[in-house]
C-alpha cells in the first residue's frame, strides 16, 4: 500500500495520462488491488478494477461454495451487495467521473457473471468501475488515495466477508436458487414444459420496473385442480401447482384477465429469480423461445419453405433471404431458426403475432384461393411440429376458436385467476365443426441446418479491428453493423449481450469456421464456456460479462444484417 500511496501522492497535479503508472496489482493490506484498466480522461469510461479478498477472511462456508449451482447463487448476494454498497459509497471527488464506485446491479434473475467470482482456494474476487479523481485534466493524488485504499477495502469488508453480510438471507438466498432449478430440472421427467407453484406473484409494477406489483389487489397464483402438479424441492420441500404438460396449450380469456401476464412470466422462467421476486417457483424448459412479428427484420437463408411457398414471380423459399420481412415471414424465420437451434417450446401471443401466419379461416380461405396463397397458417402445422419433432406451443389467444380442434390443454384466466376448460372447448369444437381446410400437407416439412460464413461476421472499422458496442439489451454494434436485438426476449440483463458481442468475435474462426452449422458452433461455444468460465470470451477480465443460452446466441446472429450463410437449400 506504500507503494501505490507514494505513487499517487507524487502524481498529484500532474496531467491525468500520469494514471498509467498505477496500472498493475498492489497488496492493501489482506487485500490484492488490480488496476486493469486506467480511463484516458476523467469523462471517460471509467477504469477496470479488480479486488480479492483471500479465503481465510472472506470465510464463506463450504456448503455455500458448491455444487455449482450454488455457487452462482453465492456470487450473485455478493454482486447485489457490493452494487449497492458501491452505489452508497461513492462521492463527488472532482471532475466528471471523479470517484465513481460502480457495479452493474444484477436484475431480478440469478444469472452466472463475472462481477463477482469464487477461487478455489476460497478467494473472493469483485470486478468493478472506478472514476480516479482528477480536477480539469490534473490529477487529484490524495483523493485518488483514498478512493484505493480507503474507500475500496472498506467496500470489499462491507459486502465481501461472511461475517460482515446477513448470513440467514445469504443462505436463503442460495437455496431459493438451488430450489428453483430443482424445479426446472424435474419438468422433463415429469412431461412437463412449465410449471407455476401456488401463491406465485406474477404482474409486475410496470413495463419498466420488474419487480412484483404489491398491494390488496393483487391475486397470488392458485392452481385449476385438473393441472395440479407436485415437485420436490431439495430445502424447503414439496410443492403444488400447475404443470403445464408436452403439448400444444391455449391460454384463453377475456382482454384484462392475466392472459399475457402468466405468459410474460412461463416466458421470465427459463432464469432463477431472486427471493420475494414472485416468480421464484415458476420455471420453464430452459431451451423456450418466445416468438413474435417483427416487421423490416434480416432474414438469411433460412428455408421457410413448411410455412411460406413459393412467392410470386416463382421465387423459392427454401433459402429465404430479405432485409425488410414481412410481420409473416419474420414469424415463420424466427420459429424455423428456433427449431434449427433445438428448441423443445415456442412461447407465442397473438397480440404480437401477424394475424395471417396464426390462421386463414373458411370465408378467406373461400375468397383467396390455396393456390393464391403461399402462407400455410401456424394451425396447420402445431401439430405436425410436436408430433414430428416434440416441439411444443403455448400459445395466447383471444380471438380465434379454430386452435381448440388441436389444442391439447386450453387453460381460461378470469380476473387472474386459471381454470382448465379443456373438456369444454372440445365440446364447443364438436358442437360446432369448422369449416375451413387443412393447407400445407400431411408433413411439417424440412428443418434445414446452415453454415455461418465466418468473413460476414466482421467486427473491424476502417480504423479498429474489434470494435463491438451494446446499449442494454436492445441493440448490438458488431463493428459498423448496428443489430436490433430488441425481439430477443431470452436475454434478461445488459450483461448477456456484452457477453453474447464478446461471443462473436471469439468465435468468429474458431467455431463460427464455415464448417459447422450454427447449432453445432453454439453448442461447442457453450461447452468452451462451461469448461473454461466467461473469462474465455475476453482476455481482459472483465466483470460485466452473463451466461447466455445457445438459443439467444443464435437469434442476435440471425440478426446480423451481413450475415452469410450456406445450407443444402442454398446461399444466403
């Protein structure tokens, strides 16, 4: 610590590039400051700093560190706590960034980061932006001082050791985790696809606050006794409620009811939620993806061909490719891509899908032609698609009965609450046959892998050769190449995305090859991951990396507006 404390204190009031000079590790005492990264000026992105506090004083009990499960649990209470002790601490100490402690706060899921991380030998490592104080472009030494080895080890105390932190929450917090993936992990063997215990809180306080709504009026989850479902959970026991079975699932009711709010959280249940979130014991089969219409998207060489025919002017759709799709053709690209990429659940309301790709009834199917019409409408083929390939749908619908002829379970929300009308919406369906003509044949048709081109993948300028930026989870800039990424609704926290950029420029040649499809390079990237940590992805140890699923990595490529592919139906 002398070290470093002469160091700043002989810089004081030098130009702010004299920083440099502090990059490096420094021993404070217990502690190990590193000093990764020293920002250029003080308006700057602020520097990267790592702290580690040893095993002998972080203490953290054996049973707290693994399996790995809870291991994830564990970091994530430190992460909460250190951002917000950070947040508590920091101080105006000069110009611009001057003194800023930040941590990017973790959401309402568990997700495994890099802000925090576990050694093996009990260690406990924080990674973190710092603000180094400066006044105009001069820098403040003693400020700078105190900040380092006042301000931070204090920090690392408060939200690093066992004995400083509420070591009741910190357990419940760790088997909440444990329990809920518990859940997740029995829904296959139980034939399930989802699963919501009683007394879940679903509605959230607003579109942009996740976490529970709170108040009189808000009605807990109950299960309909027909779908009444119990799991194990290995700490706080069995629990009760609705299992949603394989299949294909309608989930009915009036405007207002909660029909899309049980699906916002079916769709929020492929994550961990931390305690009291509500949605701690729904879960959902990790490999979901949530469809919807997104009109003006890229589409590369993905064979539409079970959904979409031949277009006019006899143009094929087996290797589709467009820069502007249409609410259909995007619906039916993001189900085939999902499909390419193993996805065993299709999440799908029909306030966001295109209305044309859902159904085409017996009067319209009357006035156009089959012939006139290349769309084959999602009724069609649902069941070919879980028959075929046990794929299943859950699917909210409003507006359209014909889905009851091939629906196998139709759950109704009435003023929030559920109720299986399975056996009455096959007694309506029979009392009143439709009308309309089955389209598309007897077969779901090709699911057709491709291959990334790894030269489209191009994250240079004309002056970097990496330069990838994010903002939140709604966008990507892989070099030149903005990628709208807002439809991607597995993506939970910023930090997945700033994983998923520094995905793509890892991968790009070394499992983005050409040679393996894109499932394949998903997968073998995933696999890198679990073997070698998120630190794979990126050299430079940074803290604000998150686990992401093959199936997001996938959707964000399939984004790219430059991306290439090759498939046995064709260029694209």
């Amino acid at each position: 610590m002398a070290s470093l404390t002469d160091t700043l204190r002989s810089i004081d009031g030098a130009s702010y590039g004299a920083f440099k000079r502090i990059r490096g590790t420094h021993p404070i005492g217990e502690l190990t400051l590193h000093i990764d990264h020293v920002q250029g000026d003080p308006f700057a992105a602020p520097s990267r700093v790592r702290v580690v506090v040893p095993g002998a004083l972080a203490a953290f009990p054996d049973d707290l560190r693994s399996p790995p499960v809870r291991a994830v649990a564990l970091r994530d209470f430190l992460a909460r706590r250190f951002a917000e002790a950070a947040a508590d601490t920091r101080t105006r100490r000069g110009s611009g960034k001057s003194g800023l402690l930040a941590m990017e706060p973790p959401g309402q899921q568990v997700l495994d980061r890099t802000a925090v991380l576990l050694h093996p030998d009990g260690a406990v490592e924080a990674r973190f932006t710092v603000g180094l104080p400066a006044r105009g472009r001069r820098i403040l030494g003693r400020e700078a001082n105190a900040l380092l080895t006042e301000d931070i080890p204090a920090l690392a105390h408060a939200a690093l050791v066992h004995t400083a932190l509420d070591a009741r929450a910190l357990r419940h917090h760790v088997l909440t985790v444990e329990d809920t993936r518990a859940l997740r992990d029995q829904l296959a063997p139980h034939g399930l696809v989802a699963f919501v215990g009683n007394g879940a809180v679903l509605p959230r306080r607003s579109g942009v606050d996740p976490r529970p709504l709170t108040g009189p009026d808000v009605v807990p989850f109950s299960t309909p006794p027909e779908r009444a479902v119990t799991l194990e959970r290995p700490n706080a026991g069995p629990i009760t409620g609705m299992g949603i079975p394989t299949g294909i699932t309608l989930i009915v009711g009036g405007g207002y009811h909660g029909k899309s709010t049980l699906l916002h959280a079916l769709a929020a249940g492929i994550h961990d939620h931390v305690p009291g979130d509500g949605r701690e014991h729904v879960v959902t089969d990790p490999t979901a993806v949530r469809i919807r219409a997104e009109d003006g998207r890229r589409v590369t060489g993905v064979d539409i061909s079970p959904f979409i025919g031949t277009l006019p002017g006899g143009r094929p759709t087996s290797a589709f490719t467009t820069d502007d799709a249409s609410g259909s053709t995007s619906q039916a690209a993001a189900i085939l891509e999902a499909l390419e990429i193993g996805t065993r659940l299709l999440l799908m309301d029909e306030d966001t899908c295109a209305t044309n790709f859902l159904i085409r009834d017996h009067r319209m199917q009357q006035l156009i032609a089959s012939g006139d019409e290349p769309i084959t409408p999602f009724l069609d083929k649902a069941r070919q698609l879980l028959d075929e390939h046990g794929t299943s749908t859950l699917l909210v619908l409003g507006g359209s009965g014909d889905y009851f002829d091939i629906a196998d379970h139709v759950l109704a929300m009435h003023h929030y609450r559920a109720a299986d009308v399975t056996d009455r919406a096959h007694a309506i369906a029979r009392a009143h046959p439709r009308q309309r003509a089955p389209e598309g044949g007897p077969r779901f048709g090709p699911i057709t892998p491709r291959r990334p081109d790894p030269a489209s993948i191009d994250p240079s300028t004309d002056r970097r050769d990496v330069r990838v930026r994010t903002r939140g989870t709604d966008e990507l800039t892989l070099g030149d190449t903005p990628i709208d990424v807002a439809a991607v609704a597995g993506l939970a926290h910023p930090d997945q995305l700033e994983a998923i950029a520094a995905a793509l420029v890892h991968a790009r040649g070394r499992h983005l090859d050409g040679r393996h499809t894109l499932r394949e390079a998903a997968e073998r990237l995933l696999d890198e991951i679990d073997r070698e940590g998120l630190d794979t992805l990126d050299v430079r140890r940074r803290g604000d990396l998150a686990r992401f699923r093959v199936q997001d990595f996938a959707a964000v490529l399939n984004r790219l507006r430059t991306l290439g592919v090759e498939s046995d139906g064709g260029a694209g």
